[in-house]
C-alpha cells in the first residue's frame, strides 16, 4: 500500500529547484486566444511530490513542456537548479533536460526496434557516456522495476505496464533531480495504475528527488506532498 509522505518539520529549510516567474502561454484557436498560463509565479521545492490536477485541455501537460524546455512560453522565465532555461538557446535546453529532467509520458514512448536495456541506455549513449558503465547502472534500474530478466525483449512483447516501467527505469537513468510525469498511469488499468504509481514514488522518494506528476486522477492526491490546480491561466492549491 502506498503511504502519503509525511510532511518536513517547520524547522527544515526546503530548497527551490524550479522558479516560475511571470509565465505565460496562449494559443490561437478558431481565431480566438485562449490563454493557458497567466503571468504565473510559483516555486517548487527539492525533494517535493507535487501533482497537478485540472480537467483536460486545462495547460497540465503545457506546463510540463515548458518546464522541461521542449516547449518555449510567450514570456516569463523558468530557472531550474539556478539555470533559466527560458533563456537557453535550443541545443543548450536539449543538453540540459538531458542532464537534468526525467520525463514519464502516458503512451510510454519506448523506440519499438530497441531492446528493453536499448531503450533505457540510448539517452546516455548519446550523450558519449561508457557503454560499460551505462549498462550497468540499467541493468540496476531494471532490476528494481522487476524487468532484468526481460531486458532483450521488445517493446511490443510487453504488457502496458511492463512498458510503462521500462519508461521509468530510461526516465530516472541518469539521475536526474527532478522528474516530471505526464499522466503515467493514465493508459493503464488500475491495477498496473497503482504498482507503476507505487514504484515511481519510491524511486523518485529514495534519492530524493522532485517530483511533478500532471493527472486528472483524484485518488493520487493525498499521496502528494503538494497539490495544485490549473484553473484559468493559475496555478491555485488544491
């Protein structure tokens, strides 16, 4: 059973790691703007579990794209760990989200002709990292995820939970700080729903590390340390 994390004692200083400052972000749809953030402000602590409710179409997953700089907001900055990423060019944010920022989709989005192990140490190859060395460590994630035994089978070979978790293990290969989640269990049942919520919070838990989970899903909300909504252009507390 999942267990709600117990609230940091008042005299524990709790670090920034994402700043917003006066972001926004509109689109133009049927030639009318709708606007998704408005002049937002708002910080995230280290170490924190945060999630983000709001129907959908409400700016959950738009928000989660600016933050890790796969999208750019209409103005307003982002700093993550000191760096205002909104001010990177693209090469630089592309390094420092893979650096930096693990990112859990809701449709897995594994490579279907890699391999298990292939898909979770891809992002590291890339980046010139030790084969050796990079296999290793995924081969220890995979181990966690309760998936070493599969790590030479394939993507289509594996229930969507299964695919979910091998998701995980490639998210938090490199040892990111901080973790965004993007409805993670919304493509599952709710069985494989909870074991990959479970597995995700202990992981991320463990080391520490912040976590940002987009959901339309209620029933998460009290394992949060945080819970906000995205209702007309702000972020309010749920």
């Amino acid at each position: 059973m999942i267990q709600p994390r117990q609230a940091p004692t008042a005299n524990v200083a709790a670090d920034t790691i994402i700043q917003l400052h006066g972001l926004r972000k509109a689109y133009t749809e049927g030639g009318r703007e709708r606007i998704i953030l408005d002049d937002v402000d708002y910080a995230f602590d280290r170490g924190e579990f945060v999630v983000l409710l709001g129907h959908s179409g409400s700016g959950k997953s738009t928000l989660l794209n600016l933050i890790s700089g796969i999208d750019r907001p209409d103005g307003g900055d982002i700093s993550i760990l000191g760096t205002t990423i909104t001010r990177l060019p693209e090469r630089d944010r592309t390094l420092f989200r893979r650096d930096h920022i693990g990112f859990v989709f809701q449709f897995f989005n594994l490579i279907p002709t890699l391999s298990v192990l292939e898909n979770v140490t891809l992002p590291q190859e890339l980046a010139g990292r030790d084969r050796r060395t990079v296999e290793a460590a995924a081969m220890t994630l995979l181990d966690r995820v309760g998936l070493a035994d599969r790590h030479d089978a394939f993507p289509d070979k594996l229930s969507g939970g299964e695919q979910q978790r091998v998701a995980i293990a490639r998210a938090l290969a490199h040892d990111p700080l901080l973790v965004l989640a993007d409805e993670p269990t919304g493509n599952l049942d709710d069985e494989n729903g909870r074991r990959v919520l479970a597995l995700l919070l202990e992981l991320t838990r463990d080391a520490g590390r912040t976590l940002l989970m987009a959901t339309h899903n209620p029933d998460i909300a009290p394992l949060a340390d945080r819970v906000l909504e995205l209702h007309d252009g702000q972020l309010r507390a749920g």
